[in-house]
C-alpha cells in the first residue's frame, strides 16, 4: 500500500476513536425472599436501575414482572421458592425484548409495596415487592384495574401482550411438486425450562439443540422444506405453535420433548399421538404438566376466543390421526436403531400441540433427563445427530407411503 493512502488510512482511524461497544444489558445477579409476619419480601439485586410492568393473574394465583430485556444470573431459571406465600418462582426470556419474571401465589395476594432503590455503598441497585394475602374480591379488582408500571414510558418500551389471535383458516395447499413442508417444534423455551435434568440440564436447551440438528439433516437431504416453531431461547405459546405449523401448511408436526420421571432408573425415548383418552397413567400425566405450559409462563387464558378454543379442543380428524399413527410406528422402529426406546414405546395422550385437525403430529420423548444415562448421551451433539438421523429415515418411509398410496 503506497504510504500516502496508509497515512490517511491511519489518521482517518484516529479521527474515528475506539470502536464504541453496544451497552451491556442490565442484569438481575440476586433474587432474596424473606418472610416476616404476614408479608413475603422479594428483593432483587441490579446490575442497573430497570423499568418494569406488574400485574396480577388468576386460575391459578400469579404475580407476574415484565422487563425490558435482561439477563438473570442467578443459577437455574426455576427457583423453588416456598417462602411465605410464594410457592414456586420462574424467569426468562418470554417474547424477543421482554423477560418475565412469574411468582406462583397459593391464593389471592396483593402487591403491599413495590419500589426502586438505587446503589448506595457496597448495596446495588434494586427492586423491593412486598406481598401480603388479600380477599379474592380485592385481588379482582386489583386484576381488572390492569398492570401498575415504573413510568409513562413503560407502555410503549413493553406493550401489554394483545389477546390471542384466532387460528387462521388453513389456506391452500402448495402445488402438489412442492417440497413437503416439516414443522419442528422445540418444546418448551425462555420462561418455560421445562424439565431440570439430574445434573441441571434443561429441557428447552436439549429441544432446541435436537431440533437443529434436525433440521440441518431434513434440509440436507434436499427433499423437505423446514419451518421451526422456534430458533433462539424464547417462550413460544401452545396454541402459537399449532398456528404457526397451519400458517406454514405443514404436512407434518414434530414436536420434540425431554421427560423426568420418580424413579431414576428409568430411560429411554418414545413417541405420543393424540388421544383425548390417555394409554395410561403416566401419558396422562405428562400430558397435563406438558399442557400447563402456558400458565407456567404467566398468560391470561381467560380472554381465550372460542375459535382457538375449539382447535384445542376438537379431536383431531380421523385421518390425520391414522396418518400420525402410521408416522408413529415408523418413528419407533428407527429410533431403535441408536437408542433405547421404552416398552409400548408409542403411546397417547392430549397434548395441546398434536390437536392441528389437519397436520399429522406427534411428539418425541427424547429420553429421561431424570436418568442420568439419557442425559448424558442427550447433551452430546454425536447422540442427537443420531436421533436425527432416525427421524430422518421415519420421514423419508411416511413420505414413500404416502406416494405409494397415491399411486395405487
């Protein structure tokens, strides 16, 4: 480079100074609760002052903060509370730009006192709650008055969520050439963990990691087209996950999970499809946790329109559910290829996310987070290429099947 052309180059980044970093976001590095009498006293520690939105919800009992985004470095992202009237508590990241904050409250508890205090001394910044119990007409009317927010600003920096929109019509089909399009949905995510395995895994990072090696191999072999319900550490409603996949015109739904169970000893993957009638006792469990994802995350149900309703609802028609099933079986059989799948590996239950009336669905129990076996193959990349792999070839065999149908 002539020395001129350097000389210039070097005073013109002189001229411009230090590349200016993008601001760190704020941070909750501490979560205190403390009971005294009869007020339950949360505390928590800031990296910087934040705004933030509270409000009350009921069917169960929750107190629910929304923040501008922020990281919460406090361990686990499900904490079990129990102090005073505070039964369990959960964070994360609940849309792109907001994280959540959820206390679960045995009964009718109002807010006493919320306050922002700044950093004094070796103290940081922080937000004090206060919670004592209530009547229930007092918590329905501090419910109907709406959110109580740190400033006028708050509005605009975290709108209030917009109630669930209804399920659109499934529109036309693409051309009948067209690739098949393949709908993954990696359960669980942001304010929702899911299951908290034997050594601290998380469910929603064991989904979304499968997930994408998942794709990658769908996409790979040339013949499918991949739509993800989610790609990044965010909360994805139930009903939001089935929209998503008629919005898409998916021809298939696989939706991805990761178990625990009591007994430790337990292992291994299966498949659910729908059934409003459970095989057994513990489908008919899993199914009730798994469809209370959307109260963990802190969503008002009660304004649920009835066209959702009655997608979630309505069983799903009889061949789409003959077609899951058959996907199902060959699920099974090439899973076992790679990895050890329970006896009456597939079974039903309800799940919210199998109930598209038009899109064969069903929902992969990758293995037991509980066991310490499944999470450990679960957390390696080589295992869930694996099990991708497997899916892959049950894919490939529905699609040949139903091509030989047509033909015949």
């Amino acid at each position: 480079m002539p020395l001129f052309r350097l000389s210039l180059l070097l005073f013109v980044l002189f001229l411009a100074g230090p590349a200016t970093a993008a601001p760190a976001r704020p941070s909750v590095t501490d979560i205190r609760l403390d009971e005294q009498g009869l007020t339950t006293s949360v505390v928590l520690d800031l990296s910087a002052p934040v705004e933030y939105r509270l409000f009350t919800l009921a069917n169960p009992y929750r107190i629910v903060l929304d923040f501008p985004q922020l990281d919460f470095k406090v361990g686990p992202n499900r904490a079990p509370g129990g102090v005073g009237v505070i039964s369990a508590l959960r964070w994360g990241l609940f849309t792109p730009g907001t994280s959540r904050l959820v206390f679960d409250v045995g009964g009718p508890v109002g807010v006493s006192r919320i306050e922002r205090l700044p950093a004094a001394g070796p103290l940081p910044a922080r937000l004090a709650i206060d919670l004592a119990p209530v009547t229930a007409a007092q918590f329905d009317k501090t419910m109907k008055a709406g959110p109580v927010v740190s400033s006028a600003l708050m509005a605009a920096a975290i709108p209030t969520p917009a109630p669930p929109p209804a399920l659109p019509a499934q529109p036309s089909r693409p051309k009948a050439n067209a690739k098949p399009i393949i709908v993954i949905d990696a359960g669980h995510g942001g304010i929702d963990p899911g299951t908290i395995g034997a050594s601290g895994t998380l469910e929603k990072n064991i989904t979304l990691a499968t997930a994408r090696q998942l794709r990658r191999q769908l996409e790979a072999s040339g013949h499918y087209k991949v739509v993800m319900t989610r790609d990044s550490d965010v909360y994805v409603p139930l009903r939001d996950r089935i929209a998503i996949a008629r919005a898409a015109h998916g021809d298939m739904f696989i939706s991805l999970h990761a178990d625990a169970y009591d007994a430790a000893t337990l292992r291994g993957a299966s498949i659910y499809t729908l059934s409003e009638d459970a095989s057994d006792a513990e489908a008919a469990a899993l199914a009730a946790k798994e469809n209370k994802s959307d109260v963990i995350a802190g969503v008002d149900l009660s304004q649920e329109s009835s066209t959702v309703s009655s997608i979630l609802i309505d069983l799903a028609q009889r061949e789409t559910k003959n077609r899951s099933v058959q996907f199902a079986g060959l699920l099974v059989g090439a899973l076992k290829n790679d990895t050890q799948v329970l006896r009456n590996a597939h079974r039903f239950a309800g799940f919210v996310v199998l109930k598209a009336p038009d899109i064969p669905s069903v929902l992969i129990e990758l293995g037991y987070l509980s066991s310490k076996a499944d999470e450990g193959l679960l957390t390696t990349a080589a295992h869930r290429s694996k099990i991708a792999k497997d899916i892959l070839q049950a894919v490939d065999g529905y699609f040949d099947w139903q091509a030989h149908l047509k033909r015949s």
